[in-house]
C-alpha cells in the first residue's frame, strides 16, 4: 500500500532526546527520500538544523509546528500518511494534536504512558476516528509493544497449537538493563500532578480495565502487584513492574477491541524478578523500596524536590554507550485450558526506554504508513491496529525476538 501523501512519516519532536533517536534510526536505516518518505518537525528551526546537521544530510525537509497552534498542526497533518510523536508530556503537549490528526484523516502514533490522558482521548475520539478511518495508536514503545505483542504472538501460537487461546498469562521481567530520560519522568510527574487534584483520576490509574471500552471496563484481573512476594509461577521473588500499570490496561483494551480472542475471562499480570533464596529476597526489598520513594515523592514535597534534582531535564537521558549496552528480556508464561503451561520470551537488543524504544516507534509509524493492515480504525492498540505486520517488522528491523518454547 503506497501512501498518496507528501510524506509517509512526520516524525514531530525530532529535536527532543527520543525524537532524535528516532530520526536518526530512520535517516541510518532507510535514507531519506527511497522507499520511506519523511521529514522532521518540531516547534524550533534552529534546534531541528542541529539535528539535520549531525546526520550530515541537508535533505531531510523541516516543518514547524507547535502544539497550541492548530493552523500549524493541522498543515503538517495534511503533509503526512502518519504523524510520529515524541512531543511530551502528552497530557500537556498533545490533545490538539490527535485532534488534528483525526480531521485531517492521518494515522498517528506516540510514546504516550499516561492512562489518564489516554483515556480522555478515547473518550473524546473514539467515534470520529472511526467514522474518518484514522489509526490513532498510542503506547507505541517499551509501555506498552513488549507486552501488547508478546501477548498476542503467545496467543497467535498458542491458538495455532491447540485451537484455543491460553487462560492466564504472567509476564515477568527477567532482566533489563537502562536509564530514563528527563521527558519520560516528566511525564510521570505530570501524572502524578493530575492524581493529586482529582482523584477521579486515581481510579483510572489504578482500575485494571480503565481503557478498555465503556461498558466493558471491569473483569476478573485484580490490581497490579503493590508489594514484595515469591512467586511459584517464575520461581523467584517478585516485585512491582513500574510499567505493568499501563502494559496490563493495553493488553486488556487490545482484547476487548478484537472482540475477546483471549477470552473474556482471560488474566494478565506483570511483575519483575528479583532472584530466588535469601538473596533474591534482599534485592527485591531494596529494589522496591527504590522505587518506592520515586513513586511516591508527592507534588511540591521535599522528598519530589530531592528526587527531581537527582534526576535527568528535559531533552536529557541514557548516553550511546549505555543506549548500546542496554536490553531486556522478558518471560511469558501461559496456562492453558487443559491446566498445561507453555512459556515464551520477548527481548530487545537496546535500553528498554530509548535505544529499543524509538525502533518499535520509527517501524509502528512505517507500518502504519506503508503495510497491509487490519480493517480497524479509530483509538486503537499496537496489536489491534498493526498485528502481525508489526511483528514481523519487530523482528527483521527493531532488534526484537519473540520465541515460542510450547
Ligand atoms: N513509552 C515509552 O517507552 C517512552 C520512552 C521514551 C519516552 N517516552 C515519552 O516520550 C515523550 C518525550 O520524551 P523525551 O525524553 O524525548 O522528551 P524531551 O527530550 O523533553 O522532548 C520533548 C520534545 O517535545 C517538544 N516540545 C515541547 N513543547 C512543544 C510545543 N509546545 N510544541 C511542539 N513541540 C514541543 C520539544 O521541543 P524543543 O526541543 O523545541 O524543546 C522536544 O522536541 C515523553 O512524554 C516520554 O514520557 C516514552
């Protein structure tokens, strides 16, 4: 499917820390102008010429657009099959633009983690991007393709096997390694924010089936994992995985717009592994009470003021060596209806949360553009809307494997 459009992909942010990675994965991989046609933009001519420059290309066009001016927004939309964006805290940066994106019928895709804002956009948008045709895809890098396609290749093979899907399935963290960026923490910070003065919005963080569609948003999954616990299932300690609270909601909206091909009682959970015997155990507790104060550092506290200096600024994160040196590696294990497990893996070859990141989000924004796709619009998930063409983009592109161990 070739797009008719100017541009297949407008990569909006490039000039942010993410962005540029995924400029610059796309100018490495594809070239500019051959068989994915793009351009950068951001609300800056000079800090986007600084980014051009560095690929040592002046062909790549620049187009400005800032997120409060619609005029512009809406000119860059017309330009391109799919708008890529990096421009967060989405909750901050972003409502004009989906909005646009639907009006002018353009595919989109993001980073965005925040269920809160999510779910406002769903509310708002969900019928007119159907009725325009557009893809609005959010949760398009480390929260939430790992688990959202790691769940639905366990279950594509699964199904293959036994004719029915798996009942449960637990993923656990085995491993990763990685840092944050200074855009991603400001994203929880807004979040956070927003949770503080309107608790209406708690129960949307903390309601497992706060995304899927209205009606539909209760079920038998609990809460996600909140304290230190062995676990039979991975045979080793466990604690809170800090993205399980976005994975799990994108994984269970997935199932609810296809129509429940997990089943409606289907369970998923995530967690992270910290070891098994005495050992795992300390790490576990220390890992978690880590990330405890992160967490729960309240707006405007001592304790938030503390942890925001320690942490990176906007535009700021993870350096190439550690970007390079990062990975994960993430198990799947399934029950079946006949009380048999098979597992499965999912592992990526950079940092979770950029180096693997803006790969999952430059082959989205192509896949969205240029593959034959499911006949689906409107506020969709990575599996719903790019299925197994994302897989198989994943794997020959993004550095990810997906293994099936039965
Ligand atoms: N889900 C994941 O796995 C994942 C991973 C990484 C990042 N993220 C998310 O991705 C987002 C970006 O992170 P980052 O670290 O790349 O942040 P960043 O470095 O702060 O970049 C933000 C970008 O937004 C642009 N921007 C800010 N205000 C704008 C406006 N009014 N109009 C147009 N552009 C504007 C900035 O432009 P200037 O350069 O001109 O300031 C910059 O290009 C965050 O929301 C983060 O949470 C998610």
């Amino acid at each position: 499917m070739s797009s008719q459009r100017e541009f297949d992909i407008i990569i909006w942010g490039a000039s942010g820390f993410t962005g540029r990675l995924v400029a610059e994965y796309i100018f490495n991989k594809y070239g500019v102008n051959k068989t994915v046609k793009w351009a950068m933009a951001g609300r800056n001519t000079t800090k986007l010429e600084k980014v051009r420059a560095e690929m040592a290309d002046e062909s790549v066009p620049l187009i400005i657009a800032d997120s409060q001016d619609m005029a512009t927004l809406d000119a860059m939309c017309q330009r391109a099959t799919v708008i890529c964006t990096t421009v967060g805290p989405y909750a901050k940066y972003g409502n004009k633009l989906v909005e646009a994106c639907i009006k002018n019928k353009t595919h989109y895709c993001d980073l965005a983690g925040e269920v809160q804002w999510m779910r406002r956009m769903i509310d708002q948008h969900q019928d007119a991007a159907v009725a325009a045709g557009a893809k609005i895809v959010h949760t398009c890098g480390f929260d939430s393709i790992p688990s959202d396609m790691g769940v639905y290749f366990m279950q594509r093979e699964i199904r293959k096997q036994t004719g029915k899907p798996a009942t449960s399935i637990n993923m656990r963290v085995k491993a990763m390694k990685g840092g944050m960026s200074g855009g991603t923490y400001a994203s929880m910070s807004v979040m956070k924010e927003e949770a503080a003065k309107d608790k209406s919005i708690y129960k949307v963080l903390t309601n497992p089936y706060s995304l899927n569609p209205e009606g539909e948003r209760s079920g038998p999954d609990k809460k996600d994992l909140a304290k230190v616990v062995y676990d039979e299932v991975s045979k080793s300690w466990i604690i809170p995985f800090i993205m399980a609270g976005i994975n799990t909601k994108v994984v269970r909206r997935s199932n609810a717009l296809a129509n429940y091909p997990y089943g409606k009682d289907f369970l998923y959970d995530e967690a992270m592994m910290t070891g098994d015997g005495f050992g795992g155990r300390i790490k576990g507790f220390s890992t978690a009470a880590a990330l405890g104060v992160v967490m729960m550092a309240k707006p405007g506290s001592l304790l938030k003021k503390g942890v925001d200096a320690m942490l990176p600024e906007p535009g700021e994160g993870p350096n190439k060596k550690e970007r390079e040196n990062g990975f994960y590696n993430l198990l799947f294990f399934a029950n079946l209806k006949d009380g048999s497990t098979v597992t499965g893996k999912v592992t990526g070859d950079r940092d979770p949360g950029y180096g693997s990141t803006s790969k999952m989000l430059a082959e989205s924004a192509i896949c969205l553009a240029l593959d034959e796709l499911p006949d689906m619009a409107g506020m969709l998930t990575p599996a719903t809307a790019m299925g197994d063409a994302l897989l198989d983009r994943l794997q020959e592109n993004a550095g990810l494997t997906f293994t099936y161990k039965g």
